[in-house]
C-alpha cells in the first residue's frame, strides 16, 4: 500500500487492470484568457480563448498529468487630477485624463495578449480592471489569483499598498518607453518598496518583481511562478523510501516536506514485489507490453543490445509504476535503492521504465536523492520539457561530462533522440538507454547544495556522447560561464539538467522561497 510519509494514511494499490501504456494526453501546454472586454477591444479574438479552454477538456483522461493553471490578475492603478491656480495639482505620468485611460486600457490588454501568445505553459489571465481608490482595491486581492500584475500609472502609495497582499505573488509594471510615462517610473523604488528609508519595507514585493517596458520580462517571471506554483506541495510516490544523496543530503527529505511542502508517499517495496507478481499472471497485460516493446524496438533510431526479455520486462515494470501513480493521485515517482534491490523482483532495471515515463511526460526519479529532486520538478515545470538527473564529474578545461543510467529521450519535450538500450552500467544487468542527446543544444545545468539555501547554475552546450566506461547516457558540456567560481561554488551531489535557457526563470522563482541562486553564466 502507499502510506502518506506525511499523514500516516494508508490505501490500497496497484492490479494488474487499469491504466494502458501510452494513454496519456500529450504535453503541451495551453494559454487560458479570460475577460473578453479589454483584450477583445485590443483585436484578440474572444473565440481563441474559449478554444483553448475546450481543447484542453478534450485532452483531460482520469489518468491526465498534473498541471495547475497560474491564474493573473491585472490592475491598472491612475489617478486623475483637478486643475488648482498656483499650486501643484498634478502628477508625473502621461494618464492625466479618463480618455488617456481608456487608451492606456487598450495598450496593456494588447501587451497580455503578448504575454499569452509567449506564455507555453498553463496561464489564466483575468479581466483587466482599473482603480483610482483604496476602495476600489481592497475588493481585488480577496479574488483567487496566484499572481497580481499591477501597471503603475498612478496613484499614491497607499493605492499600491492596498494592491499588494503579501499572501500571494505581486508583480509591477512600469512604462518609461513603452507608451504614456508612469508616474511609478519615478518613485516605485524610493517611495512604495523602501518607505523613504534606505531599508526596504513593502511585504509581498521585492526589486525582482518590477519590470520596466519589457512584456517579455513578465512572462519569464510568470514562467517562473508557474513552476514554483507546481512545485510547492507536490505529491511523490517513492518506492523504497525517501532518501537523499550522501551524508550531507539526511536532512532533504524534510527540507523537501518543509520548505517545498512536498508530500513524500512512501511505497515499500514488499508491496512493489506483490504488485509485480500479480502483473506478471496477467497474460493479457504480458501481451500488451510485449507488443508495446517490439513497437519501440521497431522505430527508427532504437538499437537493442541487451537481452530482449530485459527490455519487455521493463514495460511491465513502467505499467506497475502508472498504476502505483494513479492510485496515489500524482504523476510523480522516485526509486531508492535502484541499484540492487528492485532488480531480483523485476527482473531487470528501474533505468528504461524511469526514461520511458519521463518522455510521457511524467516526473520519475532514480535514487530517491530529495537534494536534487526539486530541482527536477521546478525545472521539469519551467522548462515544460523532461529533465535529466545526473552525475557531474570534474569540471575541466571548460567542460564536464554529466552521465546517468535513466535519461529521457524526448529532451526537447517533443523529438525521440537516438538510442541504444544497454545493460545498466554498474550491475551490467537489465535495461537502460544511451541517449545520443543533440549535439549544439544549449542546456541549463542546476546545481542544488545539501541544505537548499544556495543553488547554483549554468547554461551549457552538448558537444559530444562519449561512450565511457559509466552510466550509459553520457554527455560532454561545454561550460557556458566562471568555471573557476563553478568550481569553488559546486555542493551537494547531483545535478539538474534540461534542453534550453532557464537560469533567470529558476532565480526568480528560488528567491520567493528564500533560496539564493548563482547565475555562473551571467556573472562570468
């Protein structure tokens, strides 16, 4: 049975009835609008909005990953003043009338259209709404947002303080070049986030969550939101127990149950073995995944070269992993003890099933290492892509080979890489894939330290898939930053890695739990 590392429940798992390989809907992620006034003004068609929506009930199975929408709420805040003889009696910024509003109403509904049309990820944009008043405030941060953009036009500071629950996330955006010049532009640093003291002193806001002209700077920052609100509070089953890498990784499952939030399900493993064991008199299911074996074998770019009972062995053992899932509510899994002990009961290796439902777009970990396991699933959300943990080595000549026995081949989230199907490397038993990843893709590389107070990070270039004596998916990374400072900076263990740039995404999402982050390509 699962039991609830968290609660102490228990409840009953895993026969060999239930979900089929293959039937989860696919990855991509969909753009929730809502609020046809403002952005149907600006030309955004209010009939794409609706087909997002269906689109994505269509996909919904009783088996579907689990994916939160972040939900946005966008507030202008203005003010506009009366003419008084000989005195000042305006503000700074280009919305000093009703009519400069409304057109200022149109421009910010065609920069969320913009946001929307970037956004590849599961976002809710709400009606645009405009404020002149506490009044009018306080009503709004009471609404079920995940995140406040407020566009600062005007207004004074008790309006913005109003705006602002610390409770939630709260992003500012300022125009100096992009329209009408905001009053905020001027004084949203010395006046709303440090009081006119040098301390800063706004809750629920900080200098990282403004930004000025650029709508491309929202969306990374929503992106980032977007990963940390699927992160905190994930549920992941994991089979053995939880663990963590090392002398130093004893505390990460409580940092991850604490910090993160994450509810850890243990699943032992004589509970896995009598799960195996009733798959395995399931003729029909034997059947299936044999089938569904000989199908991977038979597509361009697979190359067997391990024992074919290995390999269809590991479809049985992924199908037991789905109906483990399901049964818990999450699509989340981990493995401790991967090297020995589910070997003998599966009869081969945890490596293939792991990399087959990360392409499915899963979140399935070796190991059982909480350390680098939250840096997978922000990543894995950020990114939108399959990760893949791995074993860093020396850093060198500005390059270092990461390797591992379970990587995905979907990296891109989208295109099979070529693979061989070998023996895991350190038992030379079972099956596991040497994924011949893309050489020239540009990766993010995340390096967790033991106590999650200070992670580091760095973009990288494939440049070759070495065939070593170690874990057999092995790339060479051309180090993209301060190789020295990676040096002196590299903790805990494990590593992190997906295709593509998400250093600043990852930064801006660690700072809002209190985990500092060292961008070694950007400060090279």
């Amino acid at each position: 049975m699962i039991k609830n590392s968290n609660t102490g429940k228990g409840c009953a798992c895993c026969h060999s009835k239930g979900l089929q390989a293959g039937a989860l809907p696919p990855m991509d992620r969909r753009i929730f609008l809502q609020g046809t006034g403002a952005l149907a003004s600006a030309g955004l068609a209010t009939g794409s909005a609706a087909g997002a929506r269906s689109e994505v009930a269509e996909t919904k199975a009783p088996n579907a990953l689990f994916r939160q929408t972040l939900k946005v709420q966008p507030v202008l805040s203005y003010r506009i003043p009366q003419r008084r003889e000989a005195t000042s009696w305006r503000e700074w910024g280009g919305i000093q009338s009703e009519e400069a509003a409304a057109a200022e109403k149109e421009r910010i509904a065609r920069d969320l259209a913009q946001v929307a049309s970037q956004a590849d990820f599961p976002l809710e944009i709400r009606t645009l709404e405009a404020v002149q008043t506490v009044e009018q405030a306080a009503p709004l941060t009471r609404k079920d947002h995940d995140v406040m953009i407020l566009f600062g036009a005007g207004g004074n500071v008790k309006l913005l303080e109003a705006l602002t629950d610390p409770g939630k996330w709260n992003l500012m955006f300022l125009r100096h070049q992009s329209g009408p010049v905001y009053l905020w532009y001027e004084i949203a640093h010395p006046r709303y986030l440090r009081k006119t003291v040098d301390e800063y002193g706004q809750p629920g806001m900080s200098p990282q969550d403004v930004v000025v002209d650029k709508v491309e700077e929202l969306t990374l920052r929503l992106r980032g939101l977007y990963g940390l609100k699927n992160s905190l509070g994930k549920k992941i089953v994991a089979v053995g127990g939880a663990s963590g890498w090392g002398q130093g990784g004893r505390q990460a499952p409580d940092i991850s149950r604490n910090l993160w939030r994450m509810e850890l399900a243990d699943f032992p493993y004589p509970e896995l073995e009598a799960c195996l064991k009733s798959a395995k008199k399931d003729s029909a299911l034997a059947q299936r995944c044999r089938q569904e074996a000989e199908a991977y074998l038979g597509a361009a770019g697979v190359e067997l070269k391990t024992g074919r009972d290995f390999f269809v062995n590991s479809f049985l053992l992924c199908h037991v992993f789905r109906e483990i899932m399901a049964e818990a509510g999450t699509d989340a899994i981990t493995i401790n003890s991967c090297m020995g002990t589910i070997m003998p009961m599966s009869e081969t290796t945890a490596c293939m099933p792991l990399s087959l439902l990360n392409d499915e777009g899963y979140l399935a970990f070796c190991e059982s290492d909480f350390v680098v396991i939250p840096s997978g699933v922000l990543l894995h959300y950020i990114s939108g892509k399959p990760v893949f943990l791995n074993d860093p080595t020396y850093p060198h000549h500005r390059l270092v080979t990461l390797a591992h026995c379970t990587a995905p081949r979907k990296m891109d989230g989208k295109n099979l890489e070529p693979v061989k199907i070998l023996t895991h490397f350190e038992s030379d038993y079972g099956a596991a894939p040497k994924v011949e990843m893309k050489i020239g893709a540009q990766c993010t590389n995340l390096i967790p330290d033991f106590a999650c107070k200070k992670w580091s990070g760095f973009l990288g270039t494939i440049v070759a898939n070495p065939f070593m004596d170690i874990c057999r998916s092995q790339i060479d990374v051309r180090i993209e930053g301060d190789q020295e400072r990676l040096l002196q900076e590299m903790k805990g263990f494990h590593w992190m890695m997906s295709y593509g740039d998400y250093l600043k995404e990852t930064g801006y999402a660690l700072q809002k739990i209190g985990v500092d982050f060292l961008d070694l390509t950007t400060s090279a």
